[in-house]
C-alpha cells in the first residue's frame, strides 16, 4: 500500500506533465500561425501514445496521479513532449506543495 508521500509525488508527477502538455498545446496554436516545416512535439495524450508506445489509458493514469511511472515510461513520454529529463525536473521541482494538493484535489472532485 502506498503512503501519502508516494501519492503525493505520482500527482507533482502528473501535475509537471500537465504543465508541459499545456505548454505544447499553446506552442501547437501559435505555431499554427506561422508556416514551420519542423515537426510539433506531441500535444495529446493520442499522439504522446503514437508516438511512445504507451497505451493512452495509461498516459492518462500517470497526468491523473493515478499511476507512477517507471523510469523507462517517463523518458518515453518526456521524449514524446520533446522535453529533456532535466526540463522535467526543473518543472517538477518549481512546484510547491499548495499546487500539488490544489491538483489533488481538482482531479478527485472529476471523479
């Protein structure tokens, strides 16, 4: 069984990925303005499957805090968003508790 810690770092998980999806949803709408012959990184949990691998039920669980990731499962995602681990980090750890328990939160009252 799970302690309180370890499902508080599968949500701050979640949360960052959240964060970068977004991110590349915003990036996807303004370059839609612009021609660009460089392919866009992934921004759904569809193409984040396609091109990882991974079921997108599964995506989902991990963005959700309801799944934690193996390493190997990270790095494919994250490579799918055309983030580096340490770009991931850098988000994972701006995030302070209040944000996470705020997510928490957000996600159980959708369920």
């Amino acid at each position: 069984m799970k302690n309180e810690h370890d499902i508080f770092i599968q949500f701050k998980i979640g949360l960052a990925l959240r964060i970068i999806i977004s991110a590349n949803k915003e990036l996807a709408k303004n370059e839609n303005m612009k021609p660009t012959k460089r392919p866009l990184p992934d921004k759904s949990y569809g193409g984040i499957s396609s091109t990882s691998g991974i079921r997108t039920a599964t995506i989902s669980d991990i963005v959700n805090g309801k799944s934690d990731p193996k390493g190997s499962t990270l790095i494919y995602i994250l490579d799918s968003l055309g983030v580096t681990m340490t770009d991931f980090g850098k988000i994972f750890d701006s995030l302070n508790e209040k944000q996470v328990k705020e997510y928490m939160l957000e996600i159980k009252q959708k369920q």
